[in-house]
C-alpha cells in the first residue's frame, strides 16, 4: 500500500525564510503577520525561530512555516540545514537605513549559497523595505533605488511595509506564499 493517497490530502508546507541585518524588524514582521501583533521593545532574536500560519491561496489551504534568524554576524553561518527546503527567501531592510540596504546583495549571495536551489534564477523571493512608518526625513533609501534594485535581480516583487502600522505586511506575504506555490507548480509539470 502506497502512502500518496494520504500524502496529497495534507495542505502543502511552504518554508519562509526572513534574511536581513540585525534590528530591520524581521521578528516585527513575522509577529504583525502571524499574530497581529507589535511590540516596541526589541529584543534580539538568538539562532532561529519560527512560526507558522495557515493562510489560502488562490483556494487553496497552505500552511506557512515561517523562519526569522538573527541578522548578527556571528549567525549568518546557520548552516546548509536551516536553508535547505527553503521554497521562498523574504529579504529585509530598514528604509531608513542604508546600510541594511547595501547589505541585501550579501544576504541573497548567503541564501543562494546555503540553499542551492534548483533554479536559482527564478527562486522567489520578496524584498521588504520596512519602517516606513517614521518620518520622511529619517528616510535613507527611496522607493526608486529599492525597485532599481529588485529590477535588477530579477523582477523580485518589492514592498513597502511597516510591521507597527501593519501596512502591506499582509499583502507581501500572501504575494510571497503565491509565487511560492507557482514556482512548486511549475516545477511538478
């Protein structure tokens, strides 16, 4: 007796992995997605953790595991395991931080790496310019450089959110958790 029969009932997996630099609000995001909820008070994530959301899909029930890493150095060597399976990468950055932008090429570079995906070049991943919630002066990375940026590397789909404000924190993730899935089916014709 073959197992497939009970295998194709289970809603499918989908493996989300949140990169960025250290304080760009991966753990806020995850937070305002999964639970609704944000906290003004940073606590720096240690290693890894996830959550996971069932959300549908073009009709489609799918559970998303979400995994939020540290962004400190000393982390980004989480090992080929935590990347492996991977079937979309959410790159983070704080639009009103520079530096956590210039450092989203190394990010993708690293998850490129670890995860070796089939198809690299049409991996989905997402690209979140978080904290648009402060104000416009603070702002160090217009909306132009980030598109620039995801044109780029691919026609990556790119937001604007804020975890506080919960602005297209939703729609970002649904748009993630599609081309996930697109990409899955695609791969299985």
């Amino acid at each position: 007796m073959s197992g497939r029969g009970a295998n194709s009932r289970r809603r499918p997996m989908l493996k989300v992995i949140i990169l960025g630099d250290s304080g760009v609000g991966k753990t806020s995001l995850m937070n305002q997605y999964v639970n609704r909820k944000f906290t003004n008070q940073y606590k720096a994530t240690i290693g890894a953790d996830f959550l996971t959301k069932d959300v549908e899909i073009d009709g489609k029930n799918v559970t998303t595991q979400i995994w939020d890493t540290a962004g400190q150095e000393r982390f980004q060597s989480l090992g080929v395991a935590f990347y492996r399976g991977a079937d979309c990468c959410v790159l983070v950055f704080d639009v009103n931080n520079s530096k956590s932008f210039d450092q989203l090429d190394s990010w993708r570079d690293e998850f490129l790496l670890q995860a070796s995906p089939r198809d690299p070049d049409n991996f989905p991943f997402v690209v979140l310019g978080n904290k648009v919630d402060l104000e416009e002066s603070r702002r160090q990375v217009s909306q132009k450089r980030a598109l620039a940026w995801c044109q780029q590397k691919g026609k990556i789909p790119y937001f604007e959110t804020s975890a506080k404000e919960a602005i297209n924190v939703d729609m970002a993730f649904q748009t993630m958790a599609k081309n996930a899935l697109d990409q899955e089916a695609d791969v299985e014709l």
